[in-house]
C-alpha cells in the first residue's frame, strides 16, 4: 500500500488515488495523418520499465487532481511528484538511492 | 483428571483460578494464564493431532506461533474455527477444542494406513500418480481431499463483529521482549508516539520464560512489569499484546491483526461489547522489529513421536507455566543453548536422563553447569531411534562416525518420556523478508539474518531478530534502535540509560549436522522429518535431489516444504541446508525463501471488519424511494443506486405488472422516476468545444434552449456512453449519463480536461443528486403537463421535441426537457430534490383521471428496446463501435477531431462485416430467447458449432403482442430476414433477423 504524496494535500493512502495510466503521452493532434501502426503506437503500447516509471495518479478521492509521478516499479520508490504539463524530471539513482 | 505434570510452584499461572476446557470431548482443568497447549500438557495429554499425508500420531512441537502439529478446531456451531495453534490458544473457562484430520479419533485412525504404503506416497507423487491419466485424478481427488483435510469450516455466518482501523506511529515495534520493550523505552522516552506489539497475551517475550537473567540489577520479570509500568504512563505509547503484525506492505505499512476478546467466552457479556477482532493499518515512519528468533528441531530419526520437542518449548511450558511435558528427558543438541534448558529442568524437579550433543568436545561455562549438577552428557552422540508409538518412551542413542554421517557404537537405551532438540536458532525475518529487505546466511549461527532493508522502508532488526541472542545485546540494540528513530523523527529528548543485562554465560561454537544419522540409509528405516505440517521427510529432500529438484523453488513445490499453514517456520532452514549438503554447495546457494503475509493466519472476518451485509457498499436512495417502497416496488440495482423495478398490484405476476406499465404508457400517460441519471453541469467559453472533442456529433450550432443525444467513445473508437447533453446558454450545458457510468464519464472529461487540455476554460461539476428528476410520457402527457404547468407553452411549435424551458410546474420552479426514451412525447421534470415528493403526487393527482401509470425500470427497457433504443453496457460491451450499432449517423464526418475518431479508421474497426446489432424475432412469437443466448447460423447436432453472436435484450413486448429481441450478430446487417439459430436448454430456437426497430419504426409518436 503506496504512501503518495499528492502535491496539493499532502502524503496520502494509495486507496485515496486511481492509478491513470502511463504519463507524457500527448495525443496526437494530426491523427488522420498517421498510419494505423503510428496511431497503434499512441493507443496500445506502453512501457514496463523495471526501474524508474513516469505515470499519473489522480487522487479521486481527495482533490480530484490529476498529477504526475515517477515510481520505482521495483522498491516503489517515489523520486518525485509533479504538477501536469511539467517536464520529466531526471531522476539520479546514484548514491544509494 | 488431575493435573498430572502441573508442577506444584512456579510459572505465571494463576492457581487460584482454575478453568474448566474439553478436548475431544473430555474434560480438563487448567489455569487462568495457560495457553491450551500447557494446559493439555499439564493435564498429561501428550497426543494432540494427526499429521496431513501419514496421519501419524503427532504431539507439540513448539510453545509458540511457529507450531506445526498442534492444529485445533475451536468452538462449535457457527463460531467454530480451524487450524489454530494450540499453542496460540489462551485458556478461559468452558473452552471447547477439537484435534483435526483424525478418524474417528486421535488413538484410532484409519488414515494412518497411508504410512504404511508410503512408499506410494512420495514427495511429487501428486504429480506422478494422479495427475495423469487425467480422468484418475477425478477419482481420487474426493477420497484423498478427505483423508488430508485440515479442519472443518463452519457452515453457518460468523455471528461475531470485527473492527478495523488506520493509525499513524513514529516508530512501530513489533515484539516485546526484551529488544523491543528497551526500543519502546528508549523511544518513548525521547517523546515518540510509539506503538509496540505482541503476539502474546502477556508482554515480555523470552524473558517470561527466563529463569535466570536479571536486568538493572532486578529479575527479569520484575524488569518487565516496570517498564510496562513506565510505557503505560506514558500518552503517546500504546501498547497492543494479544496482536500478531502479520503483514508488512509498501512504504511502511503494517497490518496488525488483535484479539480483543479471543481470551474470554466467547458469549460472555464482556465478549459480546466488543469486536472480537481488530484488524489494524499502521503507517509507521520506522518500524523496529524486534521479532525475536524460532528455535530449530534436530532432524533425527522418527523426531515426530508425541512430546518430541524443542528444548526451548519445554523450558516455556515449565518456567513460564508450570506444565512439565514430561518427567523425564534427553536433550539432543548441537549448541549451548539447549544446556540451560536442561538446568531449568532440573531446578523445576523435572529430571534429565542425558543430554546427547553431536558435538566432540562441547566445552562452556553452561556445559560445565550441567556437568557439576550431575547430569549425565554424551558428547559426540546421537539420538538413533525414538521408542513409542502415542508417545515418547524411550530413546537409542549411539556415538557418532568421525565425519558424523554414520553411527559407530551398539544402541544404548535410555528411558524417558520427551525428547528435547535444538539445532540453533533462527532469526525471526519473516516481516523484514515481506517487506523486501534480502536477508543473507551468517555462518557463525548457522542462520539467515536480515542485510540492507529496500529503500522506502524504513526498519531496524534488533537482538535475536538479527542474530544477537544475548540479552545484553538485544538490550543495546533495542535502546539504540529506539532513540534513533524517535530522533529521526525530530525528537530530542533523552533516550534514558540502557538497561544493562547481569552477566550471562558465553556460549560455545555450534557444530553444522542438518540430518542426524541413525544405523541404516536416509529413507530405509523410519523417518526424519524435516516439515512437520506437510509431512516432509529427509529423505524427501534427497528425493527430490536425485530427481533435480534442487533449487529453492523447486524443491519447495516438488516436496511441498514450507507450504503449509505454518509456512516452514521450523523448517525451511533445515531443508534448504540439507540441500545444500547434498548438493556439496553453501546454504545461500541453494537460495533463500521468501515470506509472504501473513505470519500466522488471519480470519477473513478481520479483513472484512463491519464492510459486510448493508455495510458492504452505500445504498444511494432517490427522493422518490419512500413513494415507491409504500407502492410495493421492488428494487433493482443499478451500481449503487436502488431503482424502482415495476409496482405489482395486488394478485399481479411481475410479468402483469410490466404489461400494464408498457401498455399504458402506449395509451395514457406513464411516470418514471428518472433521477438516478448521470448529470454533470459543464460551463465555460470553450464548452461547446469540448464537447466537440467527446462526442461523436457536432455541438457548435446547437441553439441555447436545445437538446441532443451524444455518443461518446473511448480513444479507441469503442462506444463507452451516451445520454442527452442541452445547451442551457452559450457557455453553459447540461449532460446526462447513464446511471452506471456517471463517475467514469465524470473521471474520464476531467482527465482530458486537465491532461490533455489544461489551457481550455472548462468546469466540471457533478449534479446528479441536485436534480431530481421525473419523466412523463405519453399521448396524454402534455394535457397532464398544461394542467400542473399552466403557463408552460406546451405546443409542438413553441415546445417541441429535444428543446428545454425553465417552467413552474405545481408551483415548483424547473427544468423541463423535452426528450424521450419511450418514443412517446415526454417530458423530464428536473427539481431541486426537497420538491420532487410534492411534484410527484401533484402529477400523480392530476393524472388519475388519464390512468397515470408509475413505472419501473423494467418497463423502461422494454419501451425503449420496442423502439430498438440502445442501453450502453447492455448492446456494447466495449468492443462496439457506432457502426456496429448501425448508428453511423450520429459520426459527424465534419468535424476535423473528436476522441476515438482516428480508431474509426483503423483496418479492423472498419471492416464490414462486425458485429452488428439487429433484431430478432422468434418464429414462436410467445418464446423470450433469454438474454445472452448464443446464435449459430450453421446448426449442427451436438457442439462444436459456430457462435456469431448473442442476445443483448429480450422481452415480451405487449404492445407488439409478441416477444422481441436485439441482438450482436457477425454480418448481422447482411442476413436481414435470414433465420438464425439459438440452441439452449436443451431445444433450438428459430428466429428471423430484422431491424432492430419493433414499434413506430418511423418515430411519428414523438409528437404526442
């Protein structure tokens, strides 16, 4: 059971939050231009890195916000939570983290 | 009976108050304090259970948690449980237990048939004898299922409450003896909230069965009942015995499993006040394991005899209860540990025939005790064979070969009533291995201890729970450990003085013999077993080596070692160094196992605490229920919400009561409560933009004061809901969903909105239960309206059909729309929920004259499968794409974007021939397919044959006067007026494809 620090209440119980998907994939804007495998791409593929993960909660029972975060699919680690439309940020797992 | 082996002083128990118990339907006597396990020893009950595959006769192995024989059935009717550790048990007054997987009783058991003919029941012999041909395994499986059952489940409800509850810790302290008493000490001191817990009913751990060590100068025991003193006093400590951290989960998490009233009858009063049991949920900033370690058995030739035990576990039962397990023992060792246990005994009057130690030449301050009192010891020995049957009589015991894998010397007999091993002692790493930390073998203790925890999860093992097992370490320890995490979390108070320990003897190397030798082969005579509870032997062990078996993994599936309830608490180091023996490679090689939760069972009643019956999930009520309960509707669930389903009157079947809701509603007038729908109020300059983007159809030229139906699709094309969304001004709409699919439509805009379109001006509130909602409908619907709405323009030109307008209808302000689900004229009434009853009765009033008619939900599907209107979720499955459902004319092929838009052209969603939805009609106009019916076009006798599709919705449509059916059908749109197939119970029924359209196909009703 996650501890997730939601940026705008603070640390809270995984079971306040829905896990919503794999984050910083934009939808294509010019997608009656791309080829069925292009938009297959967008749709379906995902990645199951063993390491760090940039995914997006959304803490529905709670803010209602939707934000992301990059988790450790290993130690569940969380290195950071950051607001929607904000960069990845590099995350150094150097020095015993 | 008497109490036989009570000895006459000593121990925790209370011999002021004895407690009457039955075991198997004989009475006893114990004390307040006893756990069932020492009372039945007291009693001289030696033979408790049956093991799972051999049905030996089996007695107590431990005193504590890791107990694999002692499995009980408590309590009788619907408050019986099984698979309880006698151990675990505390004694109150009228208990009632039973020994399991014994037929018909624990002396007398057919079962132990199976260990004569168990060279047919081999480690794997699941696999190899059963499993194939295919067809014997069904035979079998019933007999053997019975013959190696644990306990009995109780068939009735559990008639008990359970509790749970979430809480917060500075530092979490799992186990109070005499590490995590000096941590709980240490921290609260320093000012953390602290929680410590214990299994037991009694805090103090090893030290309640300690009679020799003093701390701060005092006995152990007083040192305890001080310092619980002190924690107690202090606020911000709890204290939590009888409560077994069962679970460690991500990020500090702990689940604590309490026994509020396990101890007491359970139909006390006092029981009956409270919670049976408590599950707790602790996020701990540091958790301090103090878990201490389990002792290991020698694994030596027929160890299983009744009152074959671990040396400490007979230590326990004397010092801490006054329950001698017998009057005379041998101790077999391999360490120092099991000397003192040897001179507990003899203090207690308990005598000691021998101790056999398979080392050559033990040397110690404890071995030299043991000498000067006289107690004969033979060093570099072995136990070869273990005399009796129900219980121990006797043992042989011989000198070792010099590289300890043979026996030398003739047998030597030796009388005694329990044998007493110990092979080391184990660090207790079960919650540090569930919480991901790896543990690694320390070859000094011959023993895995805990190495780096993950990152994230802050804990500290502390004392014998990391492999120091004097009391002077686990007091430093736990001090430390206890300071540090109260200053990790900003305490800076003193930490007081650490408890310093009186001197304690030091103990001699161990010496490494995972198997005792007897005089023949491993396998050829008796058995050593390794896990008691699953009746795995050495030479299971070996087996499953020849046989390649050899890793971990393996070995553990193949024999079934550590898989029991116990999971391998006293075993799984002897087998895994066993194997790593015969492999000639280090223990860790072989590989270490992995806890999972829970360490000891938890009833599932724990789990579940009060979320059970109503409790389960919130019931959401319309303001409308009350009306509908006093007319005899019964409900149908619809997610959370309860719904009106048809409203019998009296001497009407269900199928009455919908035929004359449908046919009115043809005729009359009809009125629905529709409040459950989805409403989600959208406002903001770019609304009608976003709407744009989720539905299928276009919205900017929609007028304010209009309505219009909307599909809206996953990005992957796939229908996912629908409702009627109006335009009450520019920037402001109104959108319904079905009342399933509310939140996820709700979740599903608000993602887009603020992940995808973050600079987009729209706002999203939710207002389902701010509008009640009711529907008329029918020819008569208007006249009804124009009486309780007089200064609403109801005409078809100023009003018509898909447009909204503000009214006051019975004196009530509300929305009115002008849409319809029936495909009559009808008006949906939208009103602050407080005025809904009012305006219901009002309508209902007026409406008499007109036959006003209340319907329920199932009258809704059958007007609205008659005019073949769709049900999202009961059409589409989400794998139905609009053309599917034949309805291309709701996809706008103007705009540029929409979501699901580009999925639409993908090669498989726009192949011609999917799954479309068609209607059927049956050729006997009486038969209802059921729903969910498979079609076949090509019929053939017996299955397999070719399903193309299934039934979505069937009824009986009285004002078709015959039964109707939608159906999903492959090609459906080019087999109009082919005839399809539908085989079930037993019979096949015809049925010819048409439009899904059964009544007013042309829609000219809509207008009234």
């Amino acid at each position: 059971m996650l501890l997730i620090p939601c940026p705008y209440c603070g640390k809270r119980d995984e079971h306040e939050f829905t896990y919503a998907r794999e984050g910083h994939i934009a939808r294509p804007t010019n997608g009656a231009e791309l080829s069925d495998a292009d938009w297959a791409q967008y749709l379906f593929m995902r990645k199951n890195p063993k390491g760090v993960h940039y995914e997006r909660w959304m803490h529905a029972k709670g803010c209602r916000r939707y934000f992301n975060v990059a988790r450790d699919t290993v130690t569940h680690e969380i290195y950071a939570v950051y607001e929607m439309g904000q960069p990845k940020p590099e995350i150094d797992r150097g020095n015993g983290r | 009976m008497s109490q036989v082996n009570r000895l006459t002083n000593g121990g925790r128990i209370d011999r002021s108050k004895p407690l009457r118990f039955i075991f198997d339907g004989k009475p006893y006597q114990g004390y307040h304090g006893d756990t069932l396990a020492s009372a039945l020893l007291a009693n001289g009950v030696v033979l408790v259970g049956r093991s799972f595959k051999y049905h030996r006769p089996r007695g107590l192995l431990s005193a504590g948690a890791e107990e694999p024989n002692a499995l009980i059935q408590l309590g009788q009717g619907n408050r019986s449980e099984p698979n309880l550790r006698a151990t675990q048990i505390e004694l109150y007054d009228g208990l009632i237990a039973e020994s399991q997987n014994r037929f018909p009783s624990l002396t007398t058991d057919f079962g132990a048939v199976n260990s004569l003919f168990h060279r047919v029941f081999p480690s794997g012999f699941y696999y190899k004898t059963f499993m194939w041909p295919k067809s014997f395994w069904l035979k079998y499986e019933h007999f053997i299922r019975r013959m190696a059952g644990l306990g009995k489940c109780p068939t009735e409800p559990d008639p008990d409450r359970y509790d749970k509850l979430y809480t917060h810790a500075d530092a979490l302290i799992v186990g109070a003896g005499p590490a995590g008493i000096a941590a709980a000490l240490a921290a609260g001191r320093a000012g953390a909230r602290v929680i410590l817990v214990d299994e037991q009913q009694e805090m103090g751990g090893s030290l309640l069965s300690d009679r020799q060590a003093t701390i701060d100068g005092k006995p152990a025991a007083h040192w305890v009942a001080d310092a619980l003193a002190e924690l107690r006093a202090m606020p911000d400590v709890t204290l939590l015995p009888r409560t077994v951290a069962f679970g460690y989960y991500d990020h500090n998490m702990v689940s604590l499993m309490e026994r509020v009233t396990d101890h007491l009858s359970p139909t006390s009063p006092e029981a009956l006040k409270q919670p049976r049991q408590r599950l707790w949920r602790v996020r701990a900033k540091d958790v301090i394991l103090a878990t201490g370690a389990i002792e290991r058995p020698m694994v030596y030739l027929d160890n299983d005899r009744p009152n074959c035990m671990l040396a400490s576990a007979a230590q326990t039962y004397v010092n801490r209860y006054g329950s001698a397990p017998g009057k005379r023992a041998v101790v077999l060792t391999n360490n120092d540990t099991a000397y003192q246990v040897a001179l507990d005994l003899v203090d207690a009057g308990v005598s000691v025939a021998a101790i056999v130690d398979v080392r050559e030449n033990p040397e110690g301050e404890l071995v030299a005790s043991a000498r000067s009192r006289g107690i004969e010891i033979l060093a570099n020995h072995a136990v070869t064979h273990v005399k009796g049957k129900l219980a121990v009589n006797g043992v042989e015991v011989r000198r070792l070969a010099s590289d300890g894998k043979g026996v030398t010397s003739d047998g030597r007999g030796i009388s005694c009533d329990m044998v007493l091993s110990s092979a080391g002692w184990q660090p207790t790493v079960h919650l540090f291995s569930q919480s991901r930390g790896k543990v690694k073998w320390n070859p000094d203790i011959l023993a895995f201890v805990p190495d780096k925890p993950l990152p994230g999860q802050n804990n500290q093992s502390v004392g014998a729970a990391r492999g120091r097992f004097s009391l002077a370490d686990c007091l430093v320890d736990g001090h430390a450990a206890g300071a540090a995490s109260a200053h990790a979390a900003g305490f800076t108070h003193s930490a007081g003085n650490t408890p310093v320990a009186g001197a304690e003897p030091a103990l001699g190397a161990m010496r490494e013999m995972w198997v005792v030798p007897s005089t023949k082969p491993l396998g050829h005579e008796g058995k050593h077993f390794i896990d008691y509870q699953n009746d795995v032997t050495a030479a299971d062990v070996a087996l499953a080596h020849r046989e390649g078996y050899r890793s971990v993994e393996h070995l553990k599936r193949y024999t079934t070692m550590g898989m029991a309830t116990d999971q391998g608490k006293t075993s799984n180091v002897n087998a895994l160094a066993l194997m790593a023996d015969l492999r000639g490679v280090s223990v860790p090689e072989v590989g270490t196992t992995t806890f999972r939760p829970p360490y000891t069972p938890v009833t599932i009643g724990a789990f579940s605490g009060i979320d059970k019956g109503d409790f389960l999930d919130p019931i959401r009520k319309t303001p409308l229920h009350s009306w509908h309960e006093q007319h005899g509707a019964p409900f149908e669930t619809v997610g959370q919400w309860h719904r009106a389903w048809y409203y019998p009157k009296p001497g009407e079947s269900m199928h009455d009561a919908v035929n004359r809701e449908v046919k009115a509603v043809r005729t009359s007038v009809g009125i629905v409560d529709a409040s459950t729908l989805g409403k989600i109020d959208i406002q903001g300059p770019d609304a009608a933009w976003f709407l744009n983007m989720v539905y299928t159809n276009a919205w900017s030229k929609l007028e304010p004061g209009k309505c219009r139906y909307g599909l809206m699709l996953g990005e992957d094309g796939m229908v996912m809901d629908d409702g009627v969304t109006s335009r009450l001004a520019e920037n402001h709409f109104h959108m319904t969903t079905t009342t399933g699919g509310a939140a996820r439509v709700m979740a599903w805009l608000e993602d887009w909105l603020q992940c995808e379109w973050p600079d987009k001006k729209v706002y999203l509130t939710s207002v389902t239960e701010q509008w009640a909602v009711i529907g008329i409908s029918g020819p008569m619907a208007s006249k009804l309206l124009a009486e309780v709405a007089p200064a609403l323009p109801l005409d078809d030109k100023s009003f018509p059909h898909l447009s909204f307008t503000d009214g006051v209808v019975a004196g009530v302000k509300c929305h009115v729309y002008r849409i319809t689900f029936t495909g009559e004229a009808t008006y949906e009434l939208n009103m602050p929920p407080s005025y809904a009853m009012h305006v219901w009765r009002a309508l209902m009033q007026a409406g008499e004259k007109y036959g006003i008619t209340p319907y329920g939900t199932e009258a809704m599907h059958v007007l609205r499968a008659e005019k073949g209107f769709i049900i999202v979720g009961q059409e589409t499955d989400g794998t139905t794409t609009p053309q599917d459902l034949g309805m291309d004319w709701i996809v706008s092929k103007q705009k540029p974007d929409f979501l699901g838009k580009r999925s639409l052209q993908r090669s498989d969603t726009k192949r011609p021939d999917r799954k479309h939805l068609v209607g059927l009609l049956t050729e006997d106009p009486n038969e209802v397919l059921p729903e969910g019916a498979q079609i076949v076009a090509d019929l053939k006798d017996k299955p397999p044959m070719e399903m193309i599709g299934h039934v979505t919705s069937s009824y009986y449509s009285p004002n078709c006067g015959r039964s109707i059916a939608m159906a999903v059908v492959k090609n459906g749109r080019n087999r109009m007026g082919d005839t399809l197939y539908m085989p079930y119970e037993g019979k096949v029924v015809k049925a010819k494809v048409t439009e899904p359209k059964f009544y007013d196909p042309e829609g000219a009703r809509i207008n009234g």
